[in-house]
C-alpha cells in the first residue's frame, strides 16, 4: 500500500446536464476537449455549423480547432455582458466572421438522432430557434473530482476540490492534492509548478518533517474576513 497519494485529476468542462439546458437528447453536442480529440486525434468532423457555449479562453481555443477542421460555428452565445476570456481574444470571432451573442442564454438542444436546431433567449427575453448541426458546450470549469466524492476525504463545498493546508495535504494527512483540482482553472505552469511544491511536502511528510496536520484555521474557497 502506498505511504503517501497526490491526487492531481485537473478539471473538466460543465456538461450539458450541470448547465440545465433542456431539449432531447440528439447527437452532437460535445466538451472543447471531446471536439479537440476528435479532430485532431481521429481526423473527424463531428459537424459542420455548430453553436459555441462560452467565453472562456478555452472557447476559443475551440474557435481555432474549428478553423483547422473546416467547421464554421454559426453562433458564438455568452449569457454575460461581455466575454469572459481577457482582450484580444473576443476579437477572434470577429475576425472569422462569427457572430458573438452576450447576454444571451441557450435554453434547450433540440434534435433526434443528430442536433438541429437550438432555443436562444436573447437580451429582450425573446426566445427563438437556430438552426445549427451540433453544439459545443465549452468551458465552466469544475474539479474533476468524482473519486475524492466516492472516498473519505473532506470536499471544499465552493471549490468542489478536496480541503488542504498549506502543504497541500488533505483530511487525510496520507493523501495530498495539487493542480485545478483544487481552484479551476489556472495555467498549466502554474499547476505544474504547485505540483512540484506538493512533491517537496510529500517528501518532508514521508521524513516525519511537516507539522502534526490539524490545529489551525480553515479557510476555505468564498470565504470571506
């Protein structure tokens, strides 16, 4: 048996049941990162005029695979007032030629075996249909933390990641947690480099050189003074 365990299982995009968008349930409609595989990976084009959910960096990152693959999105829908990613990147559907809808939420996926059309409730409150051959539901990131929820370990209710101290260790003082585990979502640097932080922890724990866990003050995510 293992003396010490770093849970790093990263992060994924919301999906369509987590977000509550109604409809059926037709084909087609897929994560950033299950379009990315698919076109990349298996050489496919799962559609050909989709709408994009979001504003995240990484819904522009979809954006681009879509260009490589010969996809043009018919919408890009954000239900904020603005986009999320930082300037420049709202400027690159502009650029392709693809609208971006703010304030506008996607209310159902409607379709049989494949998706055909999309409910969109704009600005005003109107609602109207969309025709589109496939949806990419991007972004709203959330720990990947399915196993930790299965376990004994204690869960941060805002984060949705497991509670640590400062070194990365968790209610169970055998296990420790790094990466956007913990707070989706931050850059791979970043993680990579709490990863080696966690490691150096790991090895002063496995010497019997960290402080005895407990006695201190929790913090957890939201909290404020």
């Amino acid at each position: 048996m293992a003396r010490r365990v770093l849970i790093a299982t990263g992060v994924r995009e919301s999906s369509r049941a987590e977000r509550l968008i109604g409809g059926t349930r037709p084909g087609g409609v897929l994560s950033t990162g299950a379009l990315q595989g698919l076109v990349h990976l298996k050489r496919m084009q799962p559609f050909r005029r989709p709408l994009l959910l979001g504003t995240e960096l990484v819904a522009f990152s979809a954006l681009l695979t879509c260009r490589h693959a010969g996809i043009r999105p018919v919408a890009m829908v954000e239900p904020g007032p603005r986009a999320i990613a930082r300037w420049p990147a709202p400027l690159l559907p502009r650029m392709l030629g693809i609208p971006l809808k703010l304030n506008t939420d996607l209310v159902a996926i409607l379709g049989e075996d494949r998706v055909r059309e999309v409910v969109l409730r704009g600005p005003d409150g109107a609602e109207r249909n969309l025709a589109v051959d496939g949806v990419i539901v991007s972004g709203r990131f959330v720990p990947e933390a399915t196993l930790l929820r299965m376990g004994h370990l204690e869960v941060d209710p805002q984060s949705g990641g497991p509670v640590v101290d400062q070194f990365g260790r968790c209610s169970d003082p055998a296990y420790f947690a790094a990466g956007n585990l913990l707070r989706p979502v931050e850059t791979a640097g970043w993680s990579w480099e709490e990863g080696r932080r966690a490691g150096r922890a790991i090895t002063a724990s496995l010497r019997g050189a960290l402080p005895a866990p407990g006695g201190g003050l929790q913090v957890l995510a939201g909290m404020t003074p």
